[in-house]
C-alpha cells in the first residue's frame, strides 16, 4: 500500500484547498468552543482547517477511526508525542539559524537542527516496528518510514552529520589575549596548571565562599568578538569549516516532506484524543459509530454534549446522558416539555455527534450508529436585525427558505423554537407547511419546539419530552424521552423558583 496521508487513504480525496473558514452551524452548535479547546494548545500546527472540513466518504472516515483506535495505545501514543517534540525541537532551532547574523554560527545551529531530526526519524521508526499496528494508513506510514530511514538520502544525511559532529570534536584551539589583543592559534599540548593553581590557592581558603563563576547559556547568542575568535578557528582549520560550508549548501531541504505533512496531520488525532482523555478519566464513554450514508436508522446511547460536558466538568456538576434511536420511516425528532429542561441540549448534541463523526472522530456515547450527510443546517433564534428591517418573523422566514432550497434527502436539519415571534395560530400554520417539505425530502431532522401539532405530523416524526421530577415540577431531570407531547412547559415552576411569579412580585410592592 502506497502511503498519502494519515487524514486520506487516497491522495484524491486529500484537502486540495483547505477550509479556513468554520462551517455556519459551529456557533449554533458550540463546536466553534470544542474545536478551540481542542486546537488552542497545538496553534503551530494549524489544524482548525482539518476540524472545519466534513469528509463525504464513509471509506475515509473508517480509514480515520483505524488510526484514532491504533493511537488510543498509550505506548505508540507516547512515541508519537515523543517524535512531534523533537520535530518541534528542530523547527525552534531552525528558527534560530534564520535569526542569527553570524556564519558559523548559524551552520552550528543548522547542524543541531540535523542531528536532531536524525534522531527523530530513527527513534519513530523503531518504535513503530514494536508496535503491533492494525490501521492501514499507519501500516502504510511504517512501511513508507522504514524505507526512508534505509534510503541513500537519508543515510547519507546521518552519516555526514556525524562526521562533521566528530571532526568538529576535535577542534581545539587557545586564546591569547593581551590589553585590546586576541590571538587564536592551535592547541599545542600546552601543559594545563589550572589544577595547580587550584592546589596552591587552596591553602588560603578559609571556609565556604560564594561562587563569582559566571555560566554561559549554550542557546545564547553569539557577539562580534566571539564570532571574530570563531572566523580565526575556522582558518586554522579550513578544511573541516569547508566541509562545514558545503554540507550546510548541499542538505539546505533535508526535511522530508511526507515526514513533514505528517508531523502535521497526526496531530489531529493527538489533538481530540488528548482533548476526550479527561472526560474519560470521569468515566464517560466514547464509541467510533457506524457510518452509513444511505441507511438513515441513526442511534446513540449514552450521549451527551460534549460542549457542555466541559463546563460541567470545570464545576464538578454531574453530566447528563441521553438515548435516541430512529428506525423503519422514523426521520424527525421533534422536541417538546419543559422550559429549561434539556431539549437545546438534546439537538445539538444530534448536531454535534454527527458532525464529529463525520470527520472520523469518536464520539461520545456507548455505542452509536450515524448517518453520513452531504449539508449540515441549523435554524436556532436569532437577535432581531434592525438594519434590514425585515422584522424577526420574516427574518426567520427567509432563513429556513434558504436552508430548504438547499437541502437535500442525504441533510441534515437542526431547527430550535422556529416562529416564537408570531402568534401561536401562525406558528402552527407555519410550522406544518415547513414539516410538510422536510417530511417530503426524507432528510434527518431535530424540531425543538412548544407547537404540539408537530409532534404527531406524520408516521416519519418522533415524539420526544424532556422530563422533570414528578414531584417536584421545578426540578428538570434533563432527561429526553420518548413520549406524546403533553403541552406542559412548567414555566410556572421556574417562575416560582425564581420568586418573580404574581404573588410574589406583588408582595414585594407592598
């Protein structure tokens, strides 16, 4: 197997342009504040494009779910953290050779940066072959980095950096300084007294005293007199700084490229599964779903939002999950119950379990099976926009006709409290005739909304109730179940929870 890429088993299907721009639904979603968390810490690495680009093979998001599987070995994980640092070791010494003035000095450099990505691509390659691998595009990587490893390039590479490095060695040279004067010439043996003036010094000595050794920084930069002493070396040994010059020339782009495409794109994985390890360590599942894209029987157990999850994790608040399930004709969820009861979060963790498994992702949940979609929309209520004067009802209109026009039976629709700005005898009207073109399409769908009619529409839609506490209406369970819609919101409850119903607003004028 020819090895591409570790986001792409064929080179086709790789990112000819990559999407910098995050897909519109993000915000509705909150994936614009999972892909942030994930992607904050690795900026170097440039990966929102890769999290902003939904694939459209199942093929390749099987392809995705081998590798993320491989990586979840801790010990193949740590080798690839291990091989990104010393790459990323490599890059800061590069960067360095492009800031310094002097030429030695930036050849030093120059040949660290070397040495280091030698070390870097032999400790990979070793640890791969200890690694029992079932991915595919891995086993591709081990095949395609072990041939680099044993190619003339690169051993040739690794054979003059360490006889540069050992010739370098052996440069000995002494300073002579008088008054303004510096003289560089070779080290001739001279006798070192500098243990005999220690011994006759130590007889003075009276007790501990503090050190005045002052201690160079290695990383340190180099000044004009350091650098003029360097020159002067270098002419005592013209033949190695030539060696010097030429090997610097001749392996100006020693970094392979496919080795640098995928320092990159492996972090990806790196990336969302050091992000999902601490919702793990808290107990809470993660599957690879099933991904189909003709078949629309769509389950999940134990899902949750993982937007969310995150805050409540920060809080140490218990995570709420739930279960859904649409099979035969089943097509649309509608969402109905309480206020403040969970349904938003219901949607757009639908919302978000689809997206991320759609770019190859675990997801969260014990065990989940997903539809594959061409076209993501979302219709959740918006601030009214003065400046089209439009009015909010119409605003919302045109909204869902755009995302209608485009849709398609393979998309998928997240609609959250559609119409809340008209009357309740419109929003029904309204309500059923955009039912009626969904229903029509065949494409998967999540209704939030306080307009029961919906809820019984037709064989394709699915009741579903967030719960509260029986007893305790103003308790939500944030619990979403499937039931027929009752018409219940308990605005009451949160009114009197809150201490703002009539009674109690009256009282307080008094």
């Amino acid at each position: 197997m020819t090895f591409h890429s570790v986001l792409f088993e064929k080179n086709e299907n790789r990112i000819i342009s990559e999407t910098l721009q995050e897909p519109d639904f993000f915000v509705n979603l909150n994936l614009d504040q999972i892909i942030n968390a994930i992607t904050d810490r690795k900026q170097e690495y440039n990966l929102k494009p890769f999290f902003y680009t939904a694939l459209n093979s199942v093929e390749t998001i099987k392809y995705r779910q081998e590798i993320m599987r491989d990586l979840e070995n801790e010990s193949l994980f740590n080798s690839i953290k291990s091989f990104a640092q010393k790459i990323k070791e490599m890059r800061r010494y590069a960067d360095i050779v492009d800031k310094l003035n002097y030429k030695y000095h930036k050849e030093g450099w120059f040949l660290e940066a070397v040495e280091i990505y030698c070390e870097a691509i032999n400790c990979l390659v070793n640890d791969l072959s200890l690694t029992e691998l079932k991915s595919r595009g891995l086993l591709a990587f081990r095949d395609y980095m072990r041939n680099y490893a044993e190619s003339i390039n690169f051993t040739t590479l690794q054979m003059e950096t360490n006889k540069l490095r050992t010739d370098l060695s052996t440069v000995k040279y002494c300073i002579l300084i008088k008054g303004t004067c510096i003289k560089v010439r070779k080290y001739e043996e001279e006798i070192d007294y500098s243990i005999d003036v220690v011994q006759t010094f130590e007889k003075f000595k009276l007790g501990a005293v503090k050190d005045y050794k002052v201690k160079f920084s290695p990383r340190s930069g180099m000044n004009h007199v350091e650098a003029g002493i360097l020159d002067l070396v270098a002419k005592l040994y013209p033949d190695i700084f030539l060696r010097l010059d030429n090997y610097c020339e001749k392996n100006s782009n020693y970094l392979d490229e496919t080795t640098s495409i995928f320092d990159r794109e492996i972090q990806f994985y790196v990336a969302y599964l050091e992000y999902i390890s601490k919702f793990k360590r808290e107990g809470l599942k993660f599957c690879y779903p099933q991904m189909f894209d003709e078949n629309k029987e769509v389950y999940n157990y134990a899902g949750f939002d993982l937007a969310l999850a995150n805050k409540l994790i920060t809080q140490s608040l218990p995570i709420v999950y739930n279960d859904f399930y649409l099979k035969d004709q089943e097509r649309i969820f509608v969402v109905s119950g309480p206020n403040q009861g969970g349904k938003t979060t219901f949607a757009r963790t639908f919302g978000q379990l689809h997206y991320l498994a759609s770019i190859g992702c675990a997801v969260p949940g014990r065990e989940a099976q997903l539809f594959l979609f061409d076209k993501l929309f979302t219709h959740f209520e918006k601030e009214e926009n003065i400046t089209n004067l439009n009015g909010k009802l119409q605003d919302d209109l045109i909204r869902i006709y755009d995302i209608l026009k485009q849709a398609t039976p393979n998309s998928i629709i997240i609609m959250n409290e559609i119409f809340t700005s008209t009357t309740l005898k419109d929003a029904i009207l309204l309500g059923k005739r955009i039912m009626e073109k969904i229903v029509q399409l065949d494409l998967l769908c999540v209704c939030v909304t306080f307009i029961d009619e919906l809820a019984s529409f037709s064989d394709k839609t699915v009741s579903l109730v967030s719960t509260i506490v029986p007893e305790r209406p103003e308790v939500r369970t944030y619990k979403i179940v499937r039931s027929r819609a009752d018409g219940l919101s308990y605005a009451i409850s949160i009114a009197k929870k809150h201490h703002v119903t009539y009674e109690c607003l009256k009282e307080r004028i008094k």
